[in-house]
C-alpha cells in the first residue's frame, strides 16, 4: 500500500465520546459536505461486519467494508476507486483528559496508484481540509 495522505487533528471531546460520534457514519453528511449520504449495513451501531456506501454530492458511489475494528481505538475500512483499493484507517487517541488525537490515514495499491493516487488524494484532501473544521466544532459544541 502507498500512503497518500494524513490528517491529524485534536478535538476536546474523551476518547469513547469521539468514537461514538464517528461511528454514527450515516450522520457523516452533517459535516462532511461533499458526502450526499452514507448506508450502512447492518443498519445502526458500526461493527467488525459493517458495509456500506457512500455517496458523494458529485455522483459517485464509494463503497466500503470494514477490515479492522477496535473500539475505541481504531477502524480501518477498505473501498475502490476505479482500478485502486483504497484502504482507509481511523485511529483515535486520548492525549488527556477530555481530549483525543484523531488520525486518518488513506492508502492505496493498484494500477495507476503513483498518477491516480495523486489525483485521489489531491481532491480527497481538499474534502478533508473543509469538513475537519466543521467536523471539530460539531463534536465540540455542547
């Protein structure tokens, strides 16, 4: 896998309280605005079976199925874009009390991943640059 980006950011929330906000993915819309919508399956909590797709403002459909799940400390799904699998993982730390470290790391393998990835990681860093922001103030308002 090649990594093709990182976002690390702190929000003032407990660990188990950031976990269950992220967890709740078919409410990701509500901060990730380039997300249309997210279907889980099975519907509800997240879980070590859970599929689902997400659906984005532009059109596409990206689905996904988990590969990792450790709660409250990490997830990790994996999904396709065109011919690359797209490995997404989400590790949450406590840094003190009321506080956790949110890391996202997004890796890819496949044909085209040096020029593809780029792309991928280009636009898809620019989502993530606009929906953390709103994502923090969500989890940290009261």
């Amino acid at each position: 896998m090649r990594r093709l980006l990182v976002r690390e950011f702190t929000v003032r929330v407990p660990r188990d309280a950031a976990w269950r906000h992220l967890a709740a993915v078919e409410r990701w819309p509500s901060w990730a605005r380039h997300i249309r919508s997210v279907t889980l399956e099975p519907a509800g909590a997240l879980g070590p079976r859970s599929t689902g797709v997400i659906r984005l403002r532009n059109r596409v459909r990206s689905a996904f199925a988990m590969t990792a799940f450790d709660p409250p400390r990490r997830w990790t799904w994996v999904g396709k874009f065109l011919w690359l699998t797209v490995r997404y993982d989400h590790a949450f730390e406590e840094v003190g009390p009321g506080a956790t470290r949110l890391t996202w790391t997004v890796e890819a393998r496949g044909l085209g991943v040096s020029t593809l990835g780029r792309l991928f990681a280009r636009i898809y860093g620019k989502n993530l640059d606009r929906a953390v922001p709103l994502l923090v103030a969500e989890m940290e308002a009261p």
